[in-house]
C-alpha cells in the first residue's frame, strides 16, 4: 500500500464483479456480471450501445448500487465513500462555460485533497491546454482535453474514462491517447476505458472486456490475441456480429 492505504502494488485487483445484478423500473440492465482488472493494467471495456457499460461505470463510482452481487475496489465494496480512490471522466460532461480553463482548473485543485499541482502543468503543456481560454468559447475538443486534464491531475490511482474520443478531433485523440500512456509507465494508476473507437485504442489495452445484452460476452488479454493472430477489433467483431 502507498501513504494512502492505496493498494497499488501488481498481483491484486483494483476492480472486481461477481454475479452483479441490476434492474431499473423493473427492466434487467445488468446480469451476472463477474470481471476483474488488475492493478496497473489499461482495460478497454467495449461493447455496442445498450450493452450496459454506463450502468456498470455508475456502480464503480458509487453512484448506483447492485441489486445483487458484489462490486469491489482494491478489495473494499464500492459505494460514494471510495470517491477518493477514482477519478471518473464521465461521457459527455460540461463544465463551467463561464470560466476560463485556469479559473476551472484553480477551483477544481481546490475541491480534490489529492490534486498535484506539478502534474497539472506539465499535462497542461501535454494536451495543449491554455489557462486563459474561456471554456465557452472551446472546440469540443479542446474542451474534452480539459476534462481529461482534470481528471489525470488528481492522485487517484483509478482512472474510469467514458468514451473519451467522443466527438473530438484527430489531434485532441492523439493528445489524449499519449497522456494516457504517459499516465501508464510507473505502472501503479489502472485505467478502465468505455469505448467505441477501438482502433484508436487497439495498441493500448493490455486486456478487454466485451459486455453485451447486460452480460460479459467474454474478457481476454491483448497480448495473448496477437500472439494468436487476431487483433481487438477482429474479436470484437467475433463476438457481436
């Protein structure tokens, strides 16, 4: 463990489903989920629209509760309480349109205990961040690199991205996937991505998980599919076509 009481050492889980179970207004979204990622591992968790992947994010960050099964992070249930030990990229999240990128930048350093000030400014550099830029006034690009950039400051040492490709341009993706990388070579932050753009993330994922229908249509690791001939997308075609 860190100062923290973080696990963060390889070896151990830093997420963990089994036999989960969800319904809303009585409707079956989820179904026995059981998966688990590794710690310091880059997990992409795809499947098509419908396929429950929000639902699933809303549970690891607390903001849904099974209605069976268990859900665990670094080996302690997930619940609102855990907050400090994630920071979640939610898909299509706004922020302030009135505050410039530093005014934003400055109150969210504010609000995390765990926010690195060091990391904020050479990730800003990374992703071409400019303090002075109104975020009303941003592409939608230029605004996605933000949210990320508040969401890689912080100390967490589980990053949750929900489709963080959505909408923006061909330099904000390659800016976002190399902060992503960079994020990875100590090896002690884990990453669980939702995504669509697989082939922008095909040589990042050390494994994926493919949920469809509410149910875990099958996990593998990335390397092992090579070896094998095939690559993240030819699986994911596999599965659901």
């Amino acid at each position: 463990m860190n100062s923290k009481g973080m696990v963060t050492s390889k070896g151990r889980s830093a997420v963990r489903c089994e036999e989960v179970q969800v319904a809303i207004k009585r409707k079956p979204i989820l179904s026995r989920v059981s998966f688990e990622i590794p710690v310091g591992s880059l997990t992409g968790l795809l499947g098509p629209n419908g396929a429950g992947k929000s639902t699933l994010m809303r549970l690891l960050t607390g903001l849904l509760e099974p209605d069976d099964g268990v859900v665990e992070l670094f080996g302690r249930p997930a619940g609102w309480e855990r907050l400090g030990e994630l920071s979640f990229l939610p898909d299509r999240g706004q922020l302030p349109a009135h505050l410039t990128a530093g005014e934003w930048l400055n109150l969210a350093s504010g609000i995390y205990p765990d926010w690195n000030k060091g990391r904020e400014a050479e990730l800003a550099r990374e992703l071409g961040v400019y303090r002075e830029k109104k975020i009303g006034t941003m592409s939608r690009g230029e605004e996605a690199r933000l949210q990320l950039l508040t969401c890689l400051s912080r100390e967490a040492p589980l990053i949750i991205l929900d489709e963080p490709f959505a909408g923006v341009d061909m330099i904000s993706r390659e800016r976002i996937s190399s902060a992503v990388v960079s994020e990875m070579a100590d090896g002690e932050r884990t990453f669980l991505i939702a995504t669509h753009d697989i082939r922008e993330m095909e040589q990042l994922f050390d494994r994926i998980v493919l949920i469809g229908g509410g149910t875990i249509q099958g996990e593998f690791d990335v390397e092992t599919l090579r070896m094998s001939g095939r690559s993240v997308e030819s699986c994911y075609r596999e599965v659901f076509s």
